[in-house]
C-alpha cells in the first residue's frame, strides 16, 4: 500500500518529521506496519539483530608478563525503546561501527583486568576472567543501548616466552607419568587379558576335544550297537524258536510217551498177566485134574467143571486186558492180581460142586442136574 512501510522482524523502524512520545526525537515502531504521509514523513531501520566482535589484544599480567589474548564478543542492540533510540543516535548512519566500537570497548575492560591477575590464575580460571570482563562492561554497552549476550576467550599465549609451558611442565611429567603408569597398567591388563584369552582358549580346546571324543565314542557305539542289532534280533528271534521248538518237542514226547503206554505198554502188561494168568489157571487145572481122578465119586462132575475152569479165567483175565488197569508194587502186584484170578476160579468151581445147578454138558444135550448131597449128576 503506497505509503505503509512494514519493519522486518529482526529491525526497529524509525520514524521522523512528527511527534513522538515523550521526549523521543523520533517515533520506534517494531513487530508491525505504520502510515507513513509522503513528503512529511522520513523512515530509516536500525538492525536489531546478533553482531559480532573480535578482540586481539596484548595484556601485561601482575607479574609483568605480556600476553596475547583473543576473544569474541557476541552482542545486539537492546530491545526496549530507550535501547534502540541510544543505539540509533549513535550508529543509524553507520552501524558496522557498532562492532569496532565494541572491542574497543571489550579490549579496554580485558586489559584492566588480566592486569590485576596472575598467569596462573587466568589460566587456571579462564571463566573468572570473562565474568569480569562482562560485569565491568556492562553498564557502558547500556549506555550506548547494547547488550552483551556472550563472551568467548579463545586463547592465551605469551608469545613464546615458556612462561606458560614452564607452568605446565609439572603438570604435564605428572600427566605424562600417569599417562604411563595408566600406559604400563593397560599394557599389563592387555597382557593379561591376553594370558587369559589365551587360557581360555586352550581351556575351550581341550573342552571341545573332549566333547568331540565323547560325542565319537557314542556315535562308534551307537553304530556298533545298530550293526550288531539285526544279527542280536535274529539270534534272540531264533533262540526263542529253538526253545518254543524244544518246548514243543518236550510235550510231544510226553505224549507221545502217553500214547505208547495207553498203546503199547499196558496191553503188553494187560497180555503178559493174562498169560501168566492162563499158565497158573493151567497148572491149577492140572492139579484139579490130579484131585479128580484121585476122587471115585465126583470125576465126571469135577471134569466137567475143570473142563469150564480155563473159560471161567480166560472170561476174566479178557476183561482184565480191555480194562484201563493200574498195577502197583510191579511183579508183586500183577502176582496178587494173577492169584486172586485163580482163586476166585477155585472159589467159583468149590461152589458149583458144593451146591446143586443145572448146566449142559453140550450144546445139544439135555442139562444135567448135580445133587449138592451126593455130587454126582442127574438128567
């Protein structure tokens, strides 16, 4: 808009030609626009923005010994509006001489201060003499409406002298003897470090050896152990065939031993009793026989029954080989049982002559009646 002039944020725009507040020449106007009537009216801008200073200056300490200090001063025009109107009627027309003006101002401060102190102490307490220099610069920056933000020394030599090297000196064999007794420290802690890296390694090694032997061991015996479990299994597997064979062939022969004494051995004893048995019931007969013909009266009944006595004992020494018969005590058993055959035949022919029956002396004759009183038959 023809006539409205805008400062910039970082200036103070300064307007003259009409009245200001105050006892101000001129009017401020920051952080907005103003209408400014043309032809009555003059603008000018005055930086409010950071500048800088450098100071390089030659000091003489307290003892009389010359250094060369160098340092920077960071510093701006003050924000208030009595700050900017200072600081324009000084430098509106020339403003970089705000920065000359300045270390002048900062070179004076630092020479009358380092001149009051030692070299051991600016040395040693390089903070203290800034914060001098800042304070005792203070209220003459405000009077030209500056403000100091900050002050930086760079550095401090005494142009080769050795003042300062000379002060160092014990410090730094003191530096450099720690510096190798930490040197020494660390090359014995390397070492160590080292022996036990080393150590340990070896240690590791020797672990891993043993494990690898272990773990080969298992394996060769796992392997054995699998090569040897097929014929293992086939040799197991065929002991228990051998032993369910043997079992087998064991219950076999017991029955088959079973068979052969159902089969074999007791007929054999049953047909050996029966021929012992026949021999005595012969020899039995031949003594009736022998008894009948001493006897008159009874011959022919006493034939006729001795005739039938072999039949009598034949009938049951049959019955004795059918029969399913246990004999104990051997000989003497089959002896008992052979006799008690022929007794009981003589039992059976004493009772047939003692008492009275009717028989047939053929198949076709007419029975004949024995008289139990006389013995002698009838028709």
């Amino acid at each position: 808009m023809l006539g409205y002039k805008v400062p910039a944020p970082d200036e103070a725009m300064l307007i003259a030609g009409g009245r200001a507040k105050g006892s101000a020449p001129f009017r401020v106007v920051t952080g907005h626009g103003a209408f400014i009537m043309p032809f009555f009216r003059k603008v000018r801008f005055l930086t409010l923005s950071m500048c800088e200073a450098e100071v390089a200056e030659k000091c003489v300490t307290q003892q009389g010994i010359t250094l060369n200090v160098r340092a920077v001063i960071a510093f701006k025009v003050g924000n208030d509006t009595e700050s900017i109107i200072s600081a324009a009627q000084r430098f509106l027309s020339e403003q970089d001489q705000m920065s000359v003006l300045t270390g002048r101002i900062f070179a004076g401060h630092l020479r009358s201060i380092i001149g009051s102190m030692t070299v051991e102490e600016i040395i040693r307490e390089r903070q203290k003499l800034a914060t001098e220099v800042l304070d005792g610069s203070k209220e003459e920056m405000a009077r030209i409406g500056l403000t100091v933000d900050a002050l930086q020394i760079q550095s401090i030599d005494d142009g080769g002298l050795g003042y300062i090297d000379a002060m160092s000196a014990p410090h730094n064999a003191a530096i450099q003897q720690m510096a190798q007794i930490a040197q020494a420290q660390a090359n014995q802690a390397a070492a160590e470090a080292e022996q036990e890296s080393q150590r340990k390694q070896a240690e590791f090694a020797r672990q891993t050896a043993i494990v690898k032997a272990q773990y080969k061991a298992e394996v060769d015996k796992a392997q054995a152990l699998a090569a040897q479990s097929g014929p293992l299994a086939e040799a197991q597997s065929q002991r228990e065939v051998l032993e369910m064979k043997t079992e087998l062939a064991e219950r076999a022969a017991e029955l088959r031993q079973q068979e052969l004494v159902a089969e074999v051995i007791k007929p054999a004893e049953a047909e050996a009793e029966r021929v012992r048995i026949m021999a005595v019931a012969d020899a039995e007969k031949m003594k009736i026989q022998a008894e009948a013909a001493a006897s008159h009266n009874r011959v022919a009944l006493d034939k006729m029954l001795i005739d039938q006595l072999p039949q009598i004992v034949e009938k049951a020494a049959l019955g004795l080989s059918n029969a399913n018969l246990t004999v104990l005590n051997g000989a003497q058993g089959l002896s008992e049982v052979a006799t008690g055959l022929v007794s009981q035949g003589k039992a059976i022919f004493d009772a047939l002559r003692g008492s009275g029956f009717d028989y047939y002396d053929d198949e076709d004759a007419a029975p004949v009646h024995t008289n139990s009183d006389s013995g002698h038959p009838t028709r």
